[in-house]
C-alpha cells in the first residue's frame, strides 16, 4: 500500500510540476488603435446640437419614448418578443453559450464508470466475473490551447449577444419608421379627404353655372380632373398604408390579416432632440461594432490554437475497482485492482500542414482586423449622414412651408377672381394643383425627418449599452 501511495504521490508531483511550467503559445489580444475623431462635423451645422463628455451616457434604454406616441411604445415592446429575425440571433446566441460551457468542460478531468456481471462455460467449465470499476482522464492544458479555446468561444458569444442586440435595434427602427411614415399618411390622406370634399363642391358650383350658361364646358372638365386626379393620389396613399401596415405585423410576429392599426388624424410625433454623443463612443456603443471586435478577438486566440499544434499533448489516466469471480464481497481489499499512466502525443513531420494552419489563423485574424476598422468608418458615416441629413431636412421644411403659405394665398386669391369672372378656371386649378404639391412636399420633407431622427438614433447605438466590461 506504501508503494501505490508512493507511486500516485510522484505522478501528481510530475504534473503539477508540468502545469506550473506550462504557457499559452501565441500572440495575446490587444484591440487595435483607431483614430477616432474629437467630434462629429456634422454636428455644428445643427443648432442646439451638444457635444458630450466621454464619460456621458448617450440615449438610454427605451430611445422610442422620445417620439411621444403610446401605440409606436406598445408596438416596439413586442419586437424583443415575438419578431423571429430577432428569435434566430437568440438560439444562434444559446448555441455560442453551449460552445462556451463545452471549452470550459474541456479543462477538467473526464471521469467515468463501469460495471459488469457475466456468467461463461469453456471446456466443460462455468465461471462468472464480476468487476466494478472507474477511470480518470486528464489532458492538462500545457500549451495554453484549451484555454485559447475557451477564451475564443467567450468571445465568439459575446460576439453573438452584440449580434441579438444589432437584429432588435434594427427591428425596433425599421418598426419605428414604417409606423411613423404611416401617420404621415394618415395625415396626408386626411388631407386628401378634406380636398376632395372641396373639389366636389367646386365641381357642383362649376357645372350649375355651366348649367345657366355662365361657365365654359372647359371649366366643367377641368374641376372633374382635379376631382378624379385627387382620388386616385388618395387610393395610392391608401395602398402605401396597408403596405406598411402589412411590414409592421410581421416585424411583431403577427399574420398581416389578423392585425391593423386604426387610422388617425391628430398631431403627428414632434421630431425629438436626440441626446449628445461623441465619435468614440460609438466603439463601445454600437453593437455591430462591439459584434466585429469580439470576432477579432475570437481570431486572435485560434492563432494560438494554431500554434499549439507544434507541441505535444500530455494524458494522464488513472483506473481503478474491484474485479471477482462472484458478486459476493465483490468490494474488498482484496479484489482491488488500479492503473495509472501518462501518454504523451505530437507531430513529428506533417510537411507544413502545421505551418498552414498557423498562417490561415494569421490571415484570418487580419481580415477581421480589417472588417473591424471598415465597421467603424462606416459607423462613423452613418452618423455624419444622419446629421447632414438632419441640418438640410430642416432648412427644406423652412423654405417648403414659406412655399405652401404662398401657394395658398395665390389659391385664394385665384379663386376670389374666377369667382368674380376675371380668370378662366385653368389658372384656378393650376394653382390648386401648385398648393396640392407643396402641401405634399411638406408632409414628405416632416417624414423624412422623422425617419432620418430615427436613423440617427439606430447609428448612435439606440438605447443598447454596450457589452458588460471585463
């Protein structure tokens, strides 16, 4: 008993010694330097714009309340619920987390256990065997492979939740635009509406004077085309709304004829003020940024898993039970019987096989570096559009509404003088037609600018927080 004592003591001693000695081959991770800029150009072209601290917390949580709209509120919160875009990134992000959980399991031991009762004759003799036994198997992690491993599926998880939060942000925006470009057209067509009553009643007026000889038949045909034209632009309008209607219910889970929003003519949501930011921010903010440096990350560990493949694997296995003729006092000193063993394994010669998996972890890790670097710019310049956007939306809707003021009055004053007999009824619907298109132009420049705000918000990061520091 000393001596199996003894010997378990040495071989413990040796791989404790071996661990204690080990190092994890290859480059370790550090983010690559960006440079990033103090502030964005096109923020002082808007007024009112402030530019934030590094240590400011941009848009929090629920960046949708900004618009004010309790039916747009109730909307967006089933995103995160029933959207199934959004459900695939959740099970693609359970799968990560299994990935995680199996390379952690890979560090320990594995243990296992047997047992067997059998009965055989052979040359006119019984006999029966009976053992009960259990073995350890460990491959210590000398290299720095496993390890590699687990810190590359972390990454690679943490990779995916980035991913989840990318597919809902963008869900919620693209939701976000469909229902307030919707309300613009509720607007809109109620506008619509409100013309056609006054072409209905221009038509009448127009054909009972045709009728006692103080009109032209043209006059006649001419408020009958505004009258038809205006019907036709209302039922396209109503067409683009069930469109968007039809987008909103499958982006929250639902068949498209089973829901609707009712249409509604009030005040449309006021384009919010969107909270400071700062460039850097975006790199922690934005969650298809975080998703590209923690695969950079991912890929700088497999160079080390790579490289661990030049050097051999050390197992240490241990065994042990009882083993008798008969299950009677099968568990005894006697029965006992154990083994213990190291087995060490590599690769002498591969003709370079090695060397190519080292070189294609290499190439892959620059090629993220490479996607990382291009989702940045082209995060930076979804905020510089946004913004430009913001300032020139702004200006448009400035000169359009001073356009629609003086297209109305022009309409009224035309109409004042048909009325009066100076005018044929072309310029009258000419100009109708001019205040209609303004009109229009506003309500399409507001809509713009709704949308563009929520754009901003999505490029900003939405109200997402970035992934938990390590």
């Amino acid at each position: 008993m000393q001596f199996k004592i003894k010997t378990i003591t040495i071989l413990c001693s040796a791989a404790a010694a071996l661990l204690s000695t080990g190092c994890a081959v290859g480059p370790d991770y550090e983010r690559p330097k960006l440079a990033v800029p103090d502030a964005y150009r096109g923020a002082a072209m808007l007024p009112g714009w402030k530019q934030a601290q590094p240590s400011e917390s941009a848009l929090k949580g629920d960046w949708w309340k900004l618009y004010g709209d309790e039916e747009l509120d109730k909307l967006i919160t089933n995103v995160e619920i029933n959207n199934q875009n959004v459900a695939q990134y959740v099970q693609r992000y359970r799968a990560a987390l299994a990935d995680l959980s199996s390379a952690e399991a890979s560090l320990f031991p594995v243990v296992t256990a047997n047992g067997s009762v059998g009965r055989s004759k052979s040359s006119g003799a019984i006999s029966n065997r009976s053992s009960l036994q259990g073995s350890v198997s460990w491959t210590p992690d000398i290299w720095g492979r496993l390890a590699r491993q687990k810190q590359a599926n972390r990454a690679s998880a943490e990779a995916s939740l980035a991913d989840l939060a990318n597919a809902t942000l963008s869900a919620q925006a693209t939701l976000a635009r469909s229902y307030l470009r919707l309300r613009v057209l509720d607007k809109s067509v109620s506008l619509y509406d409100e013309t056609i009553r006054v072409y209905e009643n221009n038509l009448r007026t127009i054909t009972n004077k045709y009728q006692a000889g103080t009109a032209v038949k043209t006059d006649v045909t001419q408020a009958a085309q505004s009258l038809a034209s205006a019907r036709s632009t209302r039922e396209g309008q109503k067409l683009d709304r069930a469109r968007l209607e039809h987008a909103i219910a499958v982006l929250i889970g639902q068949a498209p004829e089973t829901f609707s929003i009712p249409a509604r003519d009030g005040a449309l949501p006021k384009v919010p003020a969107v909270p400071a930011a700062i460039p850097s921010a975006l790199l922690e903010r934005r969650p298809d940024v975080a998703s590209a440096e923690r695969t950079m990350a991912s890929a700088n560990e497999s160079i080390g898993i790579a490289i661990a493949g030049y050097f051999p694997d050390l197992t240490l296995t241990a065994s042990g039970g009882y083993s008798k003729n008969s299950l009677h006092n099968l568990i005894s000193a006697d029965n006992l019987i154990w083994s213990l063993g190291a087995s060490a394994a590599g690769t002498i010669l591969d003709f370079g096989k090695t060397g190519a998996a080292v070189d294609k972890a290499r190439a892959n890790y620059e090629r993220t570096v490479a996607a990382y670097r291009q989702t940045v710019l082209e995060a930076l310049q979804d905020v510089e559009d946004c913004l430009a956007a913001s300032a020139s939306l702004a200006e448009q809707i400035v000169h359009t509404q001073a356009a629609f003021e003086a297209a109305s009055e022009t309409s009224r004053v035309l109409h004042n003088q048909y009325d009066e007999g100076m005018i044929d009824y072309t310029d009258v619907s000419s100009r109708d037609a001019s205040r209609i298109a303004a009109q229009q132009n506003l309500l399409s420049l507001y809509s713009s600018s709704l949308e563009n705000s929520v754009t901003l918000i999505e490029s900003l990061g939405g109200g997402w927080q970035g992934l938990e520091a390590k």
